[in-house]
C-alpha cells in the first residue's frame, strides 16, 4: 500500500490552482484521494490527502511543487498522513447554528462548551459580515454527540452562553436540519 501525505495550499484566490497542483501530482504518480477546498474573502485554502509511490521523497514532491506554483506565491506545506486514531464512540451527527452580532471570542465560546462535552466539530463554516444585523453573521457547526453525551445539559450550557453573547441557537439532527434547509 502506498504512503499517504496531507498537502495544504494557501494564497490569493486565482483560477487554475487546483489544475496546477494536481498536474504536478499527476506527473509525479501520485494519487489524489481527498481534496477540501475552499475560498475565504479572497484566499484559497485547499487539502489534498494523497497517496504517493514509495519511491517518490516527500521532500523530491514539495520541490517539484514550489517550482512550479512559485509564479502562483502559494504556502505549500506537506506531512505525513498517521494511521487514523481509533474509532471515536458511536455518536449522531447534530448541527449547531448561531445567528448575531458579530464580536470577538464567538467562536471561541462556542466550541469550548463543545468540547467540555466529548463532542467532536466535524465542520465548521462561519460567515460575518460584520454589523449588528443578526441575519447577517451566521456560524454553522457540524458536529458529532457521542450517545453517552447529556444532550439536554449541553443545549441548556450552549443556550445561556448564546443569550449572553446576544445570539439566537439553534440544534438540530443533522437529517432534520437538511430536510429543513433542502432548495
């Protein structure tokens, strides 16, 4: 079985990046396997989990791949891909959203009532526009409770919280909240 590595690219959003990583990648007789990709205000972030022939050094690939994206000035960051940890405990998968105005340690609040419970943030998408608009600040927790997890003293914890912070929260099951927000 072929080693597995973990590729980050970071930089100014262009079109073609993709194209061009995985052209190198390609070249090199590496396989893509996993690619998240996003665009955050005007900066490209993508992770590629790769397998790679067991001839090929991690440090041959990295060179190949800052010659050729050096006009791109991509951050270009590779690691070894560990064996996965054991299986966390069985769990359902829950979706957590805020609303509200924006304000430093959001985030920060948020998860560490999330974390105090077991609970693992699986994804994690967080859109401020800034103002005080509530409609307009919105962060979308994915995340996955372990059944032995105090589901009512988690939502009563986040609740306070959210009140104090001035947003509205919402929990729901994650097949309930993509019912309720199909297109």
């Amino acid at each position: 079985m072929d080693p597995k590595i973990v590729i980050t690219i970071l930089g100014q959003d262009r079109p073609g990046i993709i194209a061009r990583i995985t052209r190198v990648l390609f070249e090199q007789d590496c396989n893509v396997e996993n690619v998240s990709q996003t665009i955050l205000q005007s900066e490209f972030s993508g992770i590629f989990i790769v397998s790679i022939p067991e001839t090929l050094a991690i440090d041959a690939l990295y060179s190949r791949l800052i010659d050729q994206t050096e006009d791109l000035g991509l951050h270009v960051y590779i690691k070894d891909l560990k064996p996965a940890p054991p299986a966390s405990p069985a769990g359902d998968p829950f979706v957590i959203t805020t609303q509200g105005p924006d304000r430093k340690g959001l985030v920060a609040a948020v998860t560490a009532i999330i974390a105090e419970h077991g609970v693992n943030v699986t994804n994690l998408q967080a859109v401020f526009k800034g103002g005080n608009d509530p409609t307009r600040n919105i962060m979308i927790y994915e995340v996955c409770i372990p059944l032995e997890t105090d589901r009512a003293k988690m939502t009563e914890q986040l609740t306070r919280k959210a009140a104090e912070l001035g947003l509205h929260l919402s929990i729901q099951h994650r097949r309930i909240f993509e019912t309720i927000n199909r297109i």
